[in-house]
C-alpha cells in the first residue's frame, strides 16, 4: 500500500513509502554485506580487486557529482542569462557534451559495479567498446565540422565503424556462447 509523504516535506515518495534513492542505497548496502560475506573466501588478488573497485566506484562516483555540478551550475548560469537558445550551435554543443561526460562516467561506475556483484570478471570487452563509443558520440556532438580537418571526421567515423563491428563480432560471439550453454545445461532428448 503505498505510505503518502509527510505533510509539509514535500519528499516525493516511490510506490513502496521509500524515498527515490532508498532503492539504491539498499542495493549498495546488500552488495557491501554480499562482499564481507565473500571475504573469508576470497583470494588476496580477488581481495585486492575488490578494495581496488570499491576505491575506483568512490573517486568515479566524486567524478560524478562533480561534473553533476558543473553542469547543473553552467544550465542555471545560461538560463539566468538567456543564453541557453537551443537554436545556438556551441551552446547546446557544450551543454550535450557535459551531459555525454557525465553518462559516460555512469556507465565506466556501472562496468565497475557488476564487478562487486560477482556477475562479470573485472575487463568486459562489449562494456569497453560501448563506452568508447558513447566517447565518439560525444566527440561527434562537440566537434565543429567547419573547422575541423576532413581527415580527422574521417579517422572518427572509420573509428566508429571499426567499434561497431567489433561490437556485433562480440555480441554475436556472447549470444553463441549462450545458446551453447544453455544447449549443454538441456537435459538429453530421447
């Protein structure tokens, strides 16, 4: 049943009475506990790649709020001026390369992250390749093609299409090695 919010707070409340973020906090509680239960188990390395992740998801997660910041300071700072016209080519340049910034971040945090969930090894090639391609898009997003050299747009683009298809190679080789797991896990047919 869901828990209205208290008079006069104005916190916005999810389905469950919890507030937004609850959910999450949660999730990064459960993973810390998961982690101490696993300790006694662990190797040194694993232990070693466990404290080198937590201290990666910290200072990424300051990067984060960081650039969070930024943005949200530079967006009030051109409404308050009435420069943010989305017509403005640089404007909506820089203000779309910030927020590129800030999910590519995201997702670097979220490929660390699976790592504490003991759901992937510590490199995902499909994490990296996204992520660089998300790194590309934002590049396309900020460059200004008037002044930049046809070669290096080209270099970008070839760039692109070679981390597309390694991207389809990858995926199409996980699907593969799906179906042949899932084949071998089957029970016999007679």
């Amino acid at each position: 049943m869901d828990q209205p919010a208290a008079e006069g707070t104005g916190a916005p409340r999810t389905n469950s009475g919890r507030l937004p973020f609850s959910r999450h906090v949660s999730a990064a509680g459960d993973t810390l506990r998961n982690t101490r239960k696993a300790w006694p188990g662990l190797s040194l390395y694993e232990r070693f790649e466990e404290v080198v992740v937590v201290v990666l998801t910290g200072l990424i997660g300051l990067v984060i709020v960081a650039a969070m910041i930024n943005l949200c300071f530079r967006v009030v700072l051109l409404v308050i001026f009435g420069l943010l016209d989305p017509a403005e080519h640089s404007v909506f340049q820089a203000v779309f390369g910030m927020i590129f910034t800030v999910l590519i971040a995201l997702e670097f945090n979220h490929s660390i992250l699976s790592v504490l969930h003991r759901q992937e090894s510590i490199i995902q090639l499909r994490t990296v390749i996204l992520i660089a391609l998300l790194a590309l898009a934002r590049k396309f997003i900020i460059l200004d093609a008037s002044k930049t050299e046809p070669l290096t747009i080209i270099g970008l683009a070839a760039a692109v299409l070679a981390l597309g298809a390694v991207h389809w190679l990858v995926r199409d080789q996980d699907r593969k090695d799906t179906q042949a797991r899932s084949d071998s896990a089957a029970p016999p047919q007679d």
